[in-house]
C-alpha cells in the first residue's frame, strides 16, 4: 500500500481568546449562530491594521 500524505495544520495556533474580546465574541456567536473561536477570528480580522495602497510617484498633492 502507498503511504499516507502528511496533512498540516489548516490554521495556526491562534491567541486565546481573553476579557472583552470573550465577552463580544460570545454575545456575537449566539446572535449569528456561529461558534465562539469563528466570532473571535472574525473580530480580530475587523480590527487588524489595513493596508493602504499608494503607487509610486503617486502621493498625495504637496
């Protein structure tokens, strides 16, 4: 028989979740029916910095 091929983690270990953000993460999850650690992901992604495109030689007027 062949050998089985090695799976990796689909995700990273993420952070546990704490305080407020439990809290909301909760409140979140049974208002949408979703599980506490997909709310958590989500409100984490909503709060990440974003990225602002700005081409070369493109910059605001001086």
């Amino acid at each position: 028989m062949g050998k089985k091929a090695k799976h990796k983690a689909k995700q990273a270990i993420e952070v546990p979740i704490d305080g407020p953000l439990e809290s909301e993460a909760a409140y979140y999850a049974r208002k949408v029916g979703i599980t506490r650690d997909e709310a958590a992901k989500i409100i984490r992604e909503a709060h990440a910095p974003k990225l602002v495109y700005s081409p070369q030689g493109k910059g605001p007027p001086t």
